[in-house]
C-alpha cells in the first residue's frame, strides 16, 4: 500500500551468490507464534507455515493459545508444538491456536508476567499474526524487554544467567486482518477470503433477486462497528443492489468484482446533487430494462458538507422516489468464516516462512519488522513505520484530506479508485471525448475465468476515453470471418460475474489468415486491437506484428492482456484466471481429503491441467498441502517416485492419515497418473491404499474468483489508457501508423509492477515447443512446499524479502504501476 526504499543499515547485508536457508540455523533458538484481535481466514496457514520451518531449522516452536492473554497467563497456554500437531489445519478458518483480546497486556503487570513465561521456556523470537493493535503491542513488549528483565532479576523471579541468554528479544510480524487496512502490504491475510464471501452471498443473492419486485439488503460485518449493509433493489426488470462495507479497502475492491454502478467511500465524497443523480440513473435503467445496478456504500462516507451517507439514507431515499418493496439478511460473521482462499493459503505460507528467515537474521539493531506482500514480492518493513503510516491515514481522514489519504493508503489503493472511476458513471455522449480511432477488442486460446470482466473492462474505459469500440468473436477466425460488431456501454452490464468467454473464443492463429484479417481491419477502420487470451494470443501477436512489412492494415498499436489458467505467458508473474483454477483445485483436493475422514490411512493422486506448465499443480499444492507434486520443468525419475513413496509410508506411521499428491498432466509421457497410482498402490500396500483423480476442465470452469474479477479490471484498464497514448503518438498526417516494436506490447505483472513489455523481445524468453517461458517465478516456491511436507531441500533465500524503509509517495511511472 506504499512505496518501499532498501533500508541498509539494519539489514543484513546480501551476497550476489545464492544464500541458503540450510546456512541459517535455529539451533538452540526458540519460536513462540501467537494469533491476536479478530481472526481471518488464513491465519493457520501462517501458524502451519512458522511451525514446521522452525522445527526445519532446528528451532523449538511453541504455540502461544488464545493470543496476549495466553502469553500472561502462561501455563498450559504456552505448548511446544510438533510437525504433526499443524497436520490438516491448513483448510481451517479462523485461528485453531484462538485469538483474544487482552486488557491485562495493556499493563506494566501484565507485560511483565508474559515476559517471565516467555523467559521460563527460552523463547526470545516472537511470530506475532494479528492486525496493526497486537502489533504495535508486540513492539512495546520488545522495547520494554530489558528492563522487564531486570525487574524480574530483582525481584528474584529468574537469574542472572536467564538475563544474559534471554537478553534480546525479536519480533516479527504478520498482519491478519480481513480489512486490508494495514500500510505497507497490498493484502494482508484474510481479506481476499472475505471477499470471497461477500461475492458470493452477492451472486448468489443476485439471482433471487430477479425473481421477485422487491429490494433486498443484506448485512455484512465491518470494520469498527458490527455491520455493514447490502441492499438488492429489483423490480420487474432491474436489480439495484445496494452494499455496504465498513472496510474501504473491501468496499472498493467488492465495487470493482461486482461490477458496481456508485460506491460512495469517505476518501472520495460525491459532488451537491447526487441524490436527484442517482435516482434518475436508476430511474433511466429501469426504462431501458437494465437487470442489474449495484451501488456500494462504505462506512463513515460523506458528502461534501461532511453530512454522513448511510446505507439507511439511501434505502429511504430509493425507496420514496421509486417504491421498492425491502426484504433483510443478515450475513454477519459469515464473512470471517469459511475454508480460506487458495491466495489467502499461498500467500500466509509464503509470509509464515519469510517470518522465519526474518527472526533467524534479526540482529540487536534490527527493527522489529512486518513481512508484507508488494506485488508478488515479499518484503520486510520495520512494523513502526507501517504502523505510523496507517496512523497518518487516519488522522488525514479525520481532518477531511480526503486527496492524501488516498495517496497515503499507496498506489494499489489509488490504481482501484481510479479504475472504478473510469468504469462506473457513464457519461452523456455530449460528456466524452472525441477520438475518431476505432479499437477492436478479442479473446483468443481457452476460456479463463476473469475474460468477461477484462472485457467488461476494456469497452467502458474505451468508451469513456472516446473511442468506438468493436468486439470480435471467436478469436481470430472469427476475425478473418467477419464476425465483427460495435458494443457499446450497456452491452457488457453484468459481464464481470461472468465465467468463459462471452465473446467467444478459438485457439486459431492469425498466420494462415493474414490477408483477411488484413482486410477486415481495413474494412472496419480499426486503429487499435486489444488481445486477452493465453500462449495463443501471444503467439498470434507476434505473427501480427512480424507481418507488418507486408500489410500496412497491421501497423496499430496492438496489446496482449494474459488471460490462460495455465499460467504459462512470458512477461507476466499471473494471468487472468489462473487464481480461480487454483480455487477450484484447492477445494477439490479439501473434498477429497475429507471424503476419507474415518477410513484407514489414503494416499491421494490428483492430475491438473496446464499442458508443460507445472504452475497449476505446484501452487495448487502448496495451497492444498501436497506431498509431492510432480511437473515438466522438474525432472524426475524411479528413484525418486520410490523416495517419495517411502517418505509418505514413514509420515503414515505417525498420526498424519492422509497423503495427496499432484501430477501435471504433461510432466512425463512415460510416468503417467496411471503408473503413478499403481506404484503407490503396490508400494504402499498394508500401509494406505490409494484414490485418484483426474480434474480436467473443472478447473477451467466457473465463476471468476474476486482476484480474477479485480485483476481483469484493472490490467485491462490499463491496457486500454497504453491504447489511447499510443494512438496519440502514432496519429500522423491524419492515420495511425505504428509499426516499431513498442508498439506491440504484453501487459504483465513482474514482481512488484505491472509492465507493458514488446513481445519481440519476450521471443528469447520462450520456450516456443513447450509453450513455457524459460524462467518462472513460482519454482521457487517448490522447495518451500518440499519443506512444509517434511523434506530435506535446498532452499535459495537470496530473493526473500529485504528489510526496506516505507516512504509516503510512489513516483508515478506511465510504463508501470503497483499491482493488485
């Protein structure tokens, strides 16, 4: 949520040679975790993740049970934990280890008492997963440490030797919280769970809706007081959906998944004359027979003359200008419930081992710190200066600097706000801007979740910027066919929600119909083309943009959106769809496992999509809890199909039950999910039995997860404002021309940025026979996901996160901006 600069003088200095974990040893260390405020979905992912890396190292893990009160309290409430006892917590919501909210902490006394539990048991590295209260707490506690000591060494408590070997105290933090309030990360654990819940009571919600003449609001929980409020207005023809989140962040983020019409937020109060606005639009798609509006409210919002906009006000306001009848529910803490998210999964495994690494280098001088995700990147941040930031925003807020708060809260933030902007209020045609440029818009490859919103996306921002737009269906055979038409505004009302591809969309490349494709930009007049789609997409753009030469028709600036499950596009960390194919695996192996509960021990093997890419099956395990998981890009042979047999035989000799295990459907033509199943059936036999699984197209299917919603929107967004510059740029002696190799670019997220990229030069990245790139961020997650499953590796650390200051303001940058 802010920019970060390398902080030097507290961090351990890195090598440009590979550092590895096996260097770093927890001997003799010990390792308290303790989960403290509000629980989120996630959270025992991140306590699985600090335990089994801790036992890894060699450290001592101890549980701290019901957050700073059990570490007062002490006892039984602070219990060493083992491998086996995080085993199947991984699928759990909330906190298995309990959270509480602890007055006594608050108080000298009470710090004082923890410190002398903690000094009993040697644990001087403290895991602290809470939101930005538990961990400005765990900051004081550190701050006080010597003296607490010392208090203790005189009051004859403990000894001087205790004093000596306890003396210093880290502190590490991860920020819990469904809010996304906390400066410093773009997601804190938790929140992409929530919405999650709250998308889908929507949906769901949505479809009853439209069954009956009446306005429906549900309730959902917030921030600082208890609910928040959704309200479905339907009658005959559209829906109003009214929906109110006390969490901005979940208030704007909901706005862009849903596909909202209003949000109305306290950083962005609307103009004199909203009201007679806002019923007259709702007034307008009621007389057009639009199906659905939706209109978001968060808590505390305003308008101009600082007169509060709550969900009742609008409710009356809606209800005596239009007459809807109202029906309630109540959703309540539903949304902190539920099974977490493959995200939430991923991304509290990534930061529970970051905490690790973190607390095994922290010095005398190092600052406490918060692991915080930046992009795809982990990062650390000296947890004070979070703190202040999120302090900052406040204060902003509650003086009315609407403009920096905004800017305080960071770019992510910012990069939402403006995407709903250009999104939501459609402007007369009288309003919008004049380009005369014709922009064509297709899907190309397999379905992916997500299409429909980037789609959505691209029209509207299209529209708004002034130009005229054109879908295309079914990729670029339908391109050469034709099979072109002008969509406008109203057209794509309702899309983001929207599973496959609406379009229509074919894997054929473009080479074999040049001349026509050639001949149906001329006769359409496009100036630019927008491609979402998967290796086919980036493929067919570079035939596009290498037959130039021969057809000038071809010489418009031209973007790639990626959007494939598998993963596998040069030039982007993520594509569009690939999270709601992780969600889809991650609840089927959560099924499977649990279709076993009672029987005797069983050894799963599941088979994922991706064609050679091994992303699918390595995320989806390391969300699902794989034992193994095998890919193309890892080759692997008997020798070791039998150690991962004997492996699993010895971890079923324990209390763990069930084993699961992961193949890519291309990551060996000789060691098929058949031979797999047969040589763990023979192997393991007498020990477990086992079951598999083939998921196929599942995964490809769908509604779109909230990630895939929101990610779609804006990096089609973006997509489309590079378009407007560019045909700026190119317009000369009254045509667009652009034939130079920036004028043919991938959108993609690289670490922390969203990047436009010349495919020509993402050609070397390529590995074209296998339809992968050469290099792939995510295989270095594999040795983390061979870690939490009990086996020795080598494990590269050099890349982990870096202790960096936080600063106020990102510099823009027109190339690239922070990502989700």
């Amino acid at each position: 949520m802010a920019h970060h600069t390398k902080l030097d003088s507290a961090a351990p200095k890195r090598q440009d040679t590979k550092k590895f974990f096996e260097n770093l040893s927890g001997a003799g260390k010990s390792i308290a975790v303790l989960t403290s405020g509000g629980d989120a979905q996630g959270m025992n992912a991140a306590v699985r993740a600090v335990v089994r890396m801790g036992i890894y190292v060699g450290a001592k893990v101890y549980f701290i049970h019901e957050g700073y009160q059990g570490m007062v309290d002490g006892g039984d409430n602070i219990e060493e934990a083992s491998w086996e006892s995080v085993s199947s917590m991984l699928q759990v919501g909330g906190t298995v280890i309990g959270s509480a909210r602890c007055k006594e902490f608050r108080t000298h006394e009470g710090r004082l008492k923890a410190a002398h539990n903690l000094v009993e048991r040697g644990i001087t590295n403290l895991c602290v997963i809470g939101g930005d209260g538990s961990l400005t707490g765990a900051n004081l506690f550190r701050e006080e440490w010597s003296s607490l000591l010392d208090e203790l060494l005189q009051k004859g408590l403990i000894s001087k030797e205790a004093v000596r070997s306890n003396s210093e105290l880290h502190i590490v933090g991860m920020v819990g919280s469904i809010d996304n309030d906390f400066c410093g990360t773009d997601m804190t654990i938790g929140t992409d769970s929530a919405l999650h819940r709250i998308i889908e009571v929507v949906d769901a919600i949505m479809t009853t809706a439209q069954s009956h003449q009446r306005t429906f609001v549900l309730e959902v929980m917030g921030r600082n007081k208890n609910t928040s409020i959704i309200h479905i207005y339907y009658c005959r023809h559209p829906v109003y959906l009214l929906l109110k989140c006390v969490c901005r962040y979940l208030a704007m983020v909901s706005a862009l998944a849903c596909g909202a019409d209003w949000v109305f937020i306290p950083e962005m109060p609307p103009e004199d004359g909203w009201e007679d606005n806002m019923c007259q639009k709702l007034s307008e798609n009621r007389a057009d027979k639009k199906r659905l509006n939706i209109i978001i409210v968060a808590e505390g919002a305003i308008d101009h003359h600082n007169k509060p906009i709550t969900p009742d006000y609008i409710k009356e306001l809606v209800v005596r200008c239009l007459g809807f009848d109202t029906r309630v529910t109540i959703l309540g803490h539903v949304q902190r419930g539920g099974t977490p998210s493959a995200f939430d999964r991923i991304l509290a495994s990534r930061m529970g081992v970051e905490a690790v690494l973190a607390l095994l280098e922290a010095s005398a001088s190092t600052p406490a710190c918060v692991v915080s995700l930046v992009g795809n990147q982990a990062v650390r941040l000296p947890l004070m200066e979070c703190v202040q930031m999120t302090q900052e925003v406040q204060k902003a807020m509650d003086e009315k600097r609407f403009e920096e708060a905004v800017r305080l809260r960071g770019r992510s933030f910012e990069n939402n706000l403006s995407t709903y902007r250009l999104l939501s209020y459609r402007k007369a045609d009288s309003e919008l801007p004049h380009s005369s440029f014709n922009v064509a818009v297709l899907n190309v490859g397999a379905p992916a979740a997500g299409m429909n919103a980037a789609v959505r996306s691209a029209v509207r921002v299209g529209i708004t910027e002034g130009h005229k737009m054109f879908a295309v269906s079914d990729g670029f055979e339908g391109f050469s066919k034709g099979q072109i038409k002008e969509i406008k505004w109203g057209d794509v009302g309702g899309w983001t929600g929207q599973g496959g591809s609406l379009l229509g969309t074919k894997r054929t490349l473009p080479g074999k119909h040049l001349d026509k494709i050639a001949e149906q930009m001329k006769i359409h007049n496009i100036n630019a083309l927008l491609v979402i789609g998967g290796f086919e997409a980036y493929v067919g753009l570079l035939e596009l943009s290498a037959a130039r030469e021969k057809y000038e028709e071809l010489c418009v600036p031209m973007v790639m959106v990626p959007a494939t499950v598998s993963n596998n596009i040069p030039g982007s960390d993520l594509s569009i769809g690939s999270d709601t194919a992780l969600n889809a695996i991650t609840d089927t192996c959560d099924r499977i496992k649990q279709s076993a509960s009672g029987t005797k021990r069983r050894v799963f093997i599941i088979e994922t999509m991706g064609g050679y890419c091994g992303y699918l099956a390595t995320v989806g395990g390391l969300a699902a809890g794989a034992d193994a998981v095998y890919i193309y890009e890892e080759p692997f042979d008997i020798r070791d199909l039998q150690a991962n047999v004997e492996h699993l035989t010895e971890k079923m000799k324990t209390s763990i039950q069930r084993g699961l295990v992961l193949r890519n459907e291309n990551s060996n033509e000789n060691f098929t999910t058949d031979f797999i199943y047969q040589l763990y059936s023979e192997e393991g036999r007498g020990v477990f039995d086992c079951r598999k699984n083939i998921l196929g197209h599942m995964q490809q299917g769908g509604a779109p997860s909230p990630f895939d919603r929101n990610f779609g929107t804006k990096i089609s967004a973006k997509a489309m404002q590079w378009i407007t510059r560019t045909l700026k740029e190119s317009f000369k002696g009254g045509r667009v021309f652009a034939n130079s190799e920036d004028t043919a670019c991938l959108l993609g997220m690289r670490r922390r940025a969203l990047v436009f990229q010349p495919v020509a030069e993402l050609r070397d990245e390529t590995d074209f026979v296998h339809r992968i790139p050469k290099e792939q961020w995510w295989l270095k997650l594999r040795p983390l996901m061979k870690i939490l499953a009990k086996y020795k590796t080598s494990y590269d650390v050099s890349d982990s996160g870096q202790l960096e200051h936080v600063t106020r303001f990102q510099p823009k940058d027109s190339n690239s901006s922070s990502a989700i």
